[in-house]
C-alpha cells in the first residue's frame, strides 16, 4: 500500500519499539483464595489442598497496604490476610500497565528521537507543513504504526498525545501521594464488602457484577448506621466486591508464561483473556479526585471494555473513512481507555508475547514479524491509514 506516494512500511521505526518487558518485571506470586463472605476470616484449612504448604503460611502474603492507604474495617466485613494479598498484587500490577503505557507514548511524542528522526530526517512527511491537515494525518499515521495500543484506544489521535502522555504521568506520579490536590492529606481507605449502601439512592453498589468503586466516605450509609469514631469524613473509599475477587489476577497469567511460554504463549498474550484484577485496579485509580477524576459525575457514563471504549472514542470506519476522533470529550476521561491502553501495551512489549501476531482487519498494515495481542476476530476498529485528516474532532 502506499501512502503519499511511500510505502507504510517507511511508517515503522523499529528504534520506537518499547522494549521487551522481562517476565520479572512483576515478580508476584499466584494463590487462589476462597470467595468473599460474612464470616470470619478464611481458615488457612480452606487453601486449596494442592496448593504448595509455603503459599499455607500467613507469612507468605503480601500484606502491606500501598503507600497513600490504609486497611479499613467495614461493618460485617473484616480483612484478612488472603484478600489484603489480591490487592496489594493488583495495586502494582496497575502500576506496571500504566507505566508501560506512559513510556510507549514517550516514544512517539513530539522530541522523541524517533519523532526527530522521522519528521527531520528523511522520513516521509519531512516536507509536510507544521498544523496542517496533511502533517496532522502523516503524524497519525506514524503513531498508528508504531503505538498500536495508543491507536486503538485514543484513536492515533495527534493532537491530543500531549494530554495523554500528561495523565499517564500524573497518573503515576500522585496515585500514592497524599499531599496531591484532592487527597486533602488523607489516607484512600481500602474496605471489602459485598454490601455497599450509597446512602441517597439506597441502593447496594456491588450488585450487578461491580467489581469495585470509588466513593466518598461520608457517601455510605452503613458507616452512618455504625456510628462511633469515625475517619474523616472527607476521606476518599476504594471498595472491593466480591465479583473483584473472582477475577482472573495478572500475575497468574504471566506465571502461566514463566512456567510453559510456548504452550500458553496465544492463550495468555491475547486481550480476550487478558482481563484481571490489575486492569480493574488501573481504571479505578484514573477515578481518584487527585490523579485524573475520569467519568466525575458520570461525564462521560463510565464506559467498559476494550472493544466498547474503542468504539467510542472514534468513528466507525464505515460511517467515516477518515474517523473522527473523540479524545477531548470521551477518551481522555473515561477510565477504561487508559486502563485497556495499559493492558495493551504491557503485554505487546512482554518478552514472553513476543511472534504473536494479529491477522484480522488492517493487519497489512502492520508489517511483518509486528507483535500484536490484539484478537484477530472480530479484528480491530482503528485504522492504520487514512487518505485525510477528519475535521469536527472532539
């Protein structure tokens, strides 16, 4: 195919391809755990029996609770050290989405080498103008080529990687610091319960399938009933349900490659499977007042999953060869886009994903030998090309 009379391939520049993540780059420990209830904390009998005696040993859980939190006791609901161990696992893995996320976009951005290289050097749009439509469709299509987890879930949008590039980071540098704008000082308090009471609509918060939530803690009828000493009632509450719990956890997964990288290598590295605890964990954090306050009163409506997000975020390539973007009014602040863009993006640079390939719609545009977990059935939203730049982007 040719683009402005040069092939796409000269779109691909291997020196923007992010590094390879070794498999120890999250060095977590997989362990099933029994599934939430009213009673008291799980008997260390009630481990699976097949588990090694090792993982049987309180000791052998991570505990702590991540910097910026704090353990929360909730009416009925007590921690234990099983639950505490998803969370903490959970917590890091969405660190690791999210910086692999933010480090793929440093790549692409406006001073990179690799942008340098391609629009000062010889690349093919070193002679297009600066702000026109055919500069901002050459530098769509370079990113698109070279970000597949940007191009679909923020559209390849051009003009908008700046602010994209800027939440990631934020994201990361005040997820756990309680002096950030918003977190007024106070700890985020981690409470585990399937019973939830918004106070205003009544209505239990967990059913439905949540698997967690954000809400204010002054927000939740049960700590109103409870009474007594209370934390601040400014303070911000991350709840875990029991459908959290039930969800595949990331760690796992990449031990699956660890241990049989061949044998799991297409079962594991495809996104299809690839939704966990540490996915959920990511969109919550883009919730916080003082990271990226993403669907705030429900503005955009909190959209999920990567094939619905995508589809929000920018046309359809049948209605509109060109696909409009809609980063500024959609993308940007909805949480899943980030959190499936880290997902994306992580295992697309795992060592141990490395030769999967996608081969649905578009995948000629990829070039040959192109990772790519993407599932090749239904196949991608996004475009890799487009003749022009679409006006009217939002």
């Amino acid at each position: 195919m040719l683009v402005f009379g040069l092939p796409l391939v000269l779109f691909l520049l291997p020196l923007v391809s992010a590094t390879a993540l070794p498999i120890h780059d999250i060095s977590l420990k997989p362990r099933a755990i029994p599934p939430l209830s009213r009673d008291l904390p799980p008997a260390p009998s009630l481990v699976p029996r097949d588990e090694p005696a090792r993982l049987q040993k309180r000791a052998d859980y991570q505990t702590e609770a991540p910097p910026g939190t704090r353990w929360q006791a909730f009416p009925y609901y007590q921690w234990d050290d099983q639950h505490k161990d998803w969370v903490t696992h959970a917590w890091a893995g969405a660190k690791a989405l999210a910086e692999a996320a933010a480090a793929s976009i440093d790549a692409v951005a406006p001073g990179s080498p690799a942008y340098q290289l391609f629009f000062e050097g010889n690349g093919p749009c070193k002679e297009t103008k600066r702000g026109t439509a055919e500069f901002k469709n050459c530098y769509r299509m370079f990113i698109a080529a070279n970000n597949l987890a940007y191009g679909q879930l923020f559209g390849a949008d051009p003009e908008n990687i700046g602010l994209i590039q800027t939440n990631f980071r934020k994201l990361l540098d005040s997820v756990e610091d309680q002096g950030a704008d918003g977190h007024d000082n106070l700890p985020l308090l981690l409470t585990v319960s399937a019973q939830v009471t918004d106070k205003d609509s009544k209505e239990n918060i967990c059913d439905g399938g949540t698997q967690a939530f954000v809400i204010g803690f002054s927000q939740i009828q049960e700590y109103i009933d409870a009474g007594g000493v209370q934390p601040d009632e400014r303070s911000w509450v991350l709840n875990l349900c029991p459908a959290f719990f039930e969800m595949k956890r990331m760690e796992q997964e990449l031990d699956k490659l660890q241990k049989d990288k061949n044998g799991k290598r297409n079962e594991v590295c495809n996104l299809d499977n690839l939704d966990t605890t540490s996915r959920v964990m990511l969109h919550e954090m883009t919730h916080f007042a003082w990271t990226l306050n993403t669907n705030n009163n429900n503005r955009p409506s909190d959209q999920r999953g990567y094939r619905t997000v995508t589809s929000y975020g920018t046309d359809d390539a049948n209605v509109g060869a060109n696909q409009r973007m809609h980063t500024k009014s959609f993308s940007s602040q909805n949480a899943d886009n980030y959190a499936w863009m880290g997902v994306y993006q992580y295992f697309n640079s795992l060592a141990e994903c490395q030769g999967v390939e996608y081969s649905g719609p578009y995948a000629q545009d990829e070039g040959n030998g192109c990772t790519d977990v993407w599932p090749s059935s239904p196949g991608k939203w996004v475009k890799m090309r487009w003749n022009n730049y679409p006006s009217g982007n939002n």
